[in-house]
C-alpha cells in the first residue's frame, strides 16, 4: 500500500511565523505535490516537485516555497505565515499509473 | 486555461437509490485520463475510478461507474445502491495540459439519507 503521511494533522501558529509542513512518501513516486483545499475552492495546486531539488510553480505559488533535498520527502514552507493562509494542506505523490495519492491532510490555522 | 466544472455543489440521495454526479471539461488533448476521487469527512482522499479517453468503454468500479461522453467533454458519476459510507466530497480531475498535474472541480457534497 502506498503511503503518504503529513507531519501534523492540526496546526496552529501566529502570524509572522515561519511554518513548515512536511510530507513523505514511501513509494519512490517521482513527483510530488502540494495543494491548498479551501471550501466552495476545490483544490488548488502551489507546487510540485518532479525530481530531487526540482520544482516548479502550481497556480497559488505566492507566499509559499518547498524544499525537495530527498525523494520521499518534500516540504512545503510559509516564510512569514499570513492569516490568508489559514486552509488544509494536502500531499500528494503520483503513481506510474497516473494516479495521485494523498495524504491525510494538515489544517492549519493562522491567528 | 483548462477547467472542470462541477454543477452541483450539493447533492443528497436515499440509501440504496442511485445518485449521478456531473462534471464537465475543457480541452484540446486527445488522450488523457479523466479521474474521480472521495474525500470522506476528515479522512483521506482516495482515487474512486480513471477512465481513459481513448477507451470507448465506459468504466466500472464496483457499484462507481462513470458516463463519459468524449465529444461533450462529459464525464459523470452514477452511485448504484448508494450506501452511507458513500457520503462524502467528490472530485473530478483532469490532468493538465497532458502533464502530470492535476485541475480539480470544486466539489460536489454528496449526502446519503437512511
């Protein structure tokens, strides 16, 4: 079974904070994704990653960046979080068979 | 840009009855994969079914099957025997541009009534 698993299921922080979101995959899928979900929104694309260190921009990229130093693992970062950022977070990774698989998801509140 | 368009931001159905969710597209590729997931309350989303454009047969996954209408750039949902474990959000997504990413509908909540 894949498996995708996201650092914290709830999160809050204040704003100004830098906010880090970790996500890792156990299935050496090569690209990997971040979505913001918000409701009445569906999910958005910020980033993805299709190889170590590769990224590039979703449609929402703006006040986000992410790091991808190993394959399992790509982090979504806040650099100064901002309460426009309160949303669910979701990971994905993509199978050969083109299939996305998510994560559990990371609430996360901005006060 | 490309699109998918849910309708219905909410429907409900009576258990054991069949619900059909729609979902429309916009584009210019010829052969692409047209997907469907769930996302139960505060669960993880999960893949319902694919179909791929260059197959005529519609597919089939258990009680999920979809009608996909390639020229109407349609592609729908039927629920047969609906149960309460179906009660969820449902998208529909596309993959953009023939890439690896993906364009996600809005939603469509789905409530089944005992």
């Amino acid at each position: 079974d894949v498996k995708v698993t996201q650092s914290s299921r709830y999160l809050v922080k204040r704003t100004g904070e830098k906010v880090f979101l970790e996500c890792v995959q156990d299935m050496d899928h090569e690209n990997m994704f971040w979505y913001r979900q918000d409701p009445g929104l569906g999910l958005r694309l910020i980033y993805f990653s299709y190889d170590v260190k590769m990224k590039e921009k979703g449609d929402i990229p703006e006040g986000y960046s992410v790091s991808r130093e190993k394959k399992e693992r790509f982090s979504l970062i806040l650099e100064s979080a901002s309460t426009n950022q309160t949303s669910m977070y979701l990971c994905a990774s993509l199978s050969s068979y083109n299939e996305q698989f998510f994560g559990p998801g990371t609430r996360l509140t901005v006060l | 840009a490309q699109t998918v368009t849910q309708s219905q931001p909410e429907m409900s159905v009576q258990e054991a009855e069949t619900v059909t969710l729609s979902c429309t597209y916009d584009t210019s590729e010829s052969d692409y994969y047209l997907f469907w997931y769930k996302q139960p309350p505060s669960r993880q989303m999960i893949l319902v079914i694919r179909q791929e454009a260059y197959k005529q047969q519609n597919a089939t996954e258990n009680r999920f099957s979809v009608n996909f209408q390639k020229a109407a750039k349609s592609f729908s949902l039927k629920i047969s025997d609906s149960q309460l474990g179906d009660a969820a959000m449902y998208f529909c997504a596309y993959p953009q541009g023939g890439s690896e990413k993906l364009v996600f509908g809005k939603g469509t909540k789905l409530t089944v009534n005992p």
